[in-house]
C-alpha cells in the first residue's frame, strides 16, 4: 500500500495499483476496461503488451499511423459517439525515442470522449523531471490511465498502473491479470 501510494504521488493521480510486471499492468487495465462491444484506438508501434491487451480485450481495436493525430480523429470519427472508447499509446516509444503527442492526444480524448491511457514504461525517469509523459505536457491530473513498469529506470520489478480511485476500485475487482497473479 506504501508503494502505491507513493506511485501516485509521484504521478500526480489519486490513486495507483501495482502488478506483478509492467506486462501484465497493460493487459490486465485494457481488458477489465475494454469488451466487444467497446472501440480502442492505438498508435500502430505501441508496445507487445498493449497490442495483447488489445487482442485479449475483444474490442474493435483501430491502429493509427505513428503518432499521427489527424489519423486519429478520422478514426474516431466513424465511432458511434456513445461507444466506450480508449486511445492508448506509449509515452516514449522504445525502438525509436519518439514522444507521443500527449497534448494534442488529450485534446483528441475530450472531444470524442474518450478514455486516455498512457504507457510510460520508457518515459518515466526520461521526462517530465522522471515523471514521465503526462508530467512532461503538464497534464497528471487530466490523463486518466498513466501506466509504467518499475523494471526499468526505477531498478525493481512490478508494474503499475496510475488513475483516478474509480478506476483503479474497478481495476481491484475486474483486472483478471491482478486477481488471480500472486501479488510481489
């Protein structure tokens, strides 16, 4: 609980929920928050375990070209406005460097209404003062799902996931990769 809510305060949310990796924190959130009825739109070089957590969650998943906003908005333009919607992209992608637009990726969420989730695996302790890319943009109270892995420029191992307390209560009771993985 301690690190928890150290995590949170490091990220500037309400609350946090720590997983056993950084892997099974990007599955567990996509498929306990996604179903078949539900749209998820994704940059097309996001991380293995958001691409998997995509697939596991049965919904229509729509991948956009690299960072490309106005990609973005053309896709969730052919979304029923009242769909359960979520764009998910890493904060820092691994292979090349590359910073999402956050900013603009934010803007995109609120006019489409949907959820925002951040991968930070590789930005925090890179930017953001080490918080990453929510932090990075000043936005880590407006990004509803920052999620990061502690294996990396942290040094340990788990991985987490950064949100307001209603989502991570939902987390705590429908995330499978959380209920039923043994706990670090």
């Amino acid at each position: 609980k301690e690190l928890e809510i150290a995590i949170a305060n490091f990220k500037g949310t309400e609350q946090s929920l720590v997983f056993n990796t950084g892997y099974m924190a990007n599955v567990g959130t996509i498929t306990a928050l996604m179903n078949k009825h539900s749209v998820i739109i994704s940059d097309e070089l996001n991380h293995a375990s958001i691409i998997d957590g995509c697939r596991l969650s049965k919904a229509t998943v729509k991948a956009y070209s690299h960072c490309d906003v106005e990609e973005l908005k053309f896709l969730l333009k052919q979304v029923d406005r009242n769909a359960r919607k979520l764009i998910v992209t890493d904060g820092v992608f691994s292979m090349d460097g590359d910073i999402a637009p956050l900013d603009k990726l934010y803007e995109v969420s609120r006019e489409y209404n949907a959820l925002l989730m951040v991968d930070d695996a590789h930005a925090t302790g890179t930017i953001g003062n080490g918080h990453g890319t929510a932090a990075y943009y000043g936005l880590e109270k407006e990004v509803d799902i920052q999620l990061g892995t502690l294996s990396k420029s942290l040094g340990s191992v788990g991985g987490y996931v950064a949100a307001n307390s209603t989502i991570i209560d939902y987390l705590v009771n429908m995330s499978r990769s959380f209920i039923f993985s043994t706990a670090l």
